[in-house]
C-alpha cells in the first residue's frame, strides 16, 4: 500500500485538528466547545452536504447509475445489521447486539464528508447523487435493529412495549435525517440558482466549520476511549475489522455496478462507516436496556478513527488495484 496516501489524509487541515482535540484530553487540557456550538455544527454540515448534493443531483440527472447506486445503499444499510448482530450474540445480549448493529448498519455523515476532502485533494471526482445514497442509509439500519430486539426479545420479555409509529418516527424524522433529506429535496428543487446564492454561506464555510467539528469530535473520542476498558478485545477488534468487511462488500458492488472510483470510494466509506448521533439517539430512546457506552464508544473511539487515519486510504488503495 503506498502510505502517502495515509499522510496525505492525515495532513489535512481538519483531520489534524482531530487529533489536536484528543491530545488536548490525553495532556489534562482544559479546552472545551460550548455544548450548543457542536450541535449547531453538526446541523450545519448536513445541510451544507445535503443542499450540495440535490443541486449536483438534478444537475446529472436520474439514471440507471443513480438507481441502482441507490439500491445498493439500501441493501448495504438492512443487511450489515443483520449480519452483525449474530456475530455480537456470541459475546453480548440480544439489546446491545441489536444496538451495536444498527450502529454499524447505519453511516458516519462526516466520515463521508472527509472521504470527499480527500477526493479533493487529489483531484478525483465524484458525483453528488451520493449524497443521496448517504440519506437513504441513515434510516433502514435503525429499523432493523429494533425489528431484531422485538424478535428475539419478545419471549424473555413479555411485558416489552414496541410501537411501530414510533419507530418510524424515531428512523425517519430524527434531526439528521429531517434536515439531510430536506435540504437535499430544496437543493433539487432550486437547482443551480439557489446554488449561487447560498454558495458563500454552504460552500464558503464548508471547511471551517468541519474543522471546528472534528476538533470537537476529537475531544469527545478520547473521552470515550475510557468506555473501552470495560468492553475488552472483542469489541475493540469488531470496531476494527467490520467496517473493513463492510468497506470490501461495498467495493465489490461498486465494481459490479461500475462505479467511478471517487463514488466507489465514498460508497465503501458509507458501507464502512458507523453513525454515533442518527442511531444512539434512536437507540436511546427506544431500547433504553442497551449500554450506550457499548455503541458510541465503539463508533466514535475507534472506528470514525480508525476510518479517517487508515480507512479512507486502504479503501482507495483498494480500488485503484481493482479498477487498474
């Protein structure tokens, strides 16, 4: 593997900063982001990211490729955690097997944010209908988590109350996903010319403010990492060699489908990555019996991670082999 390709990730502004946020933690610093500021973040760069992605959609059109992109995520989004979870169930319960794969089942927005990032540092292009394939991974994997813990919970708790609008609810009209769709659907329909006026704001600030969210983010993992001990080598090694598994189904239906290598690449960090806001806050409310430092230390401590620093570029790596 040529490991320029890891140092050219690494040197990137926003992912040093990262870094710069868990060195602070690991020295007894006391720099610290104001609650409110990450959330409003957070917000930001899923309306930046979605906006982006309806102009570019409207822009390339709906064809085949986009259809069948589309199916591919919506696969990869209902049987990673089906998967996963039977792999979880040799070592942990039914709830936080079930919460741990929807985790992994579901996508990091700003993994695939710094996926893009590092397309553009290398001038390989990819199309924005991803970001629609990025918006449709979000809710199918919180669905099936919770149609696996009502499946195989409902003879050891009898008393378990599972509603499906709430459910439904919880998946498909939780903040992220509300405001990821919604600004996707306003950038289809204004196109080109709410491109150009909301530009300075959507495109102009992009990278600042990822900057500021990672040092946040960087913060916040290695905060988690202490959630860790109590988890032992097996989740630690799960949070590591899944989204590898992930990210290599994700390259074989990219090839199969004839992805370009940029839209390969993004697609296999959505296969790869793990959500830690979309689904614990799901998890959190739903299936309050699941150990939430079980699945957001595992996505935020280690693999977002281990996503940024190796992932990304292995997954290049092994796309320019494949598509060469």
């Amino acid at each position: 593997m040529n490991f320029s390709l890891i140092l050219s990730n690494i040197l990137n502004p926003p992912v040093l900063f990262f870094f710069l946020g868990m060195l602070a933690i690991f020295v007894k610093s006391d720099l610290e982001i104001p609650a409110p500021v990450p959330k409003l973040f957070s917000l930001y760069l899923l309306f930046a990211i979605g906006f982006k992605g309806g102009v570019e959609l409207i822009k390339s059109g709906i064809d085949q490729s986009v259809v069948l992109t589309m199916l591919a995520a919506i696969l990869m989004a209902c049987i990673v955690p089906l998967y996963t979870f039977f792999i979880l169930r040799v070592r942990l319960d039914t709830y936080n097997a079930a919460a741990i794969a929807a985790t992994y089942g579901s996508i990091s927005a700003v993994t695939f944010i710094t996926a893009g990032s590092f397309l553009q540092q290398l001038d390989i292009p990819s199309h924005g209908y991803m970001v629609a394939a990025l918006a449709l991974m979000e809710s199918p994997a919180i669905i099936v988590g919770l149609i696996l813990v009502n499946l195989f919970t409902r003879e050891e708790d009898s008393d378990r109350e599972f509603s499906w609008p709430e459910v439904l609810q919880e998946a498909f009209l939780n903040s992220s996903v509300f405001l990821l769709v919604g600004s996707l659907l306003i950038g289809v329909l204004t196109g080109e010319h709410g491109w150009e006026v909301l530009k300075p704001f959507s495109q102009d600030l992009f990278y600042g403010v990822l900057t500021f969210f990672l040092l946040d983010m960087g913060l916040v993992a290695a905060r988690r990492i202490k959630d860790l001990e109590k988890t032992g080598v097996f989740l630690v090694s799960f949070a590591i060699l899944i989204p590898i598994v992930n990210a290599g189904i994700g390259l074989a239906i990219a090839k199969l489908i004839g992805m370009s290598q940029g839209d390969a690449l993004l697609f296999c960090v959505l296969c790869a990555s793990a959500s830690y806001i979309a689904v614990p806050a799901a998890m959190r409310l739903t299936v309050p019996e699941a150990n939430p430092s079980l699945y957001v230390s595992t996505a935020l401590a280690v693999t977002f991670p281990f996503n940024i620093i190796i992932g990304i570029p292995l997954y290049l790596y092994g796309i320019n082999l494949l598509w060469r």
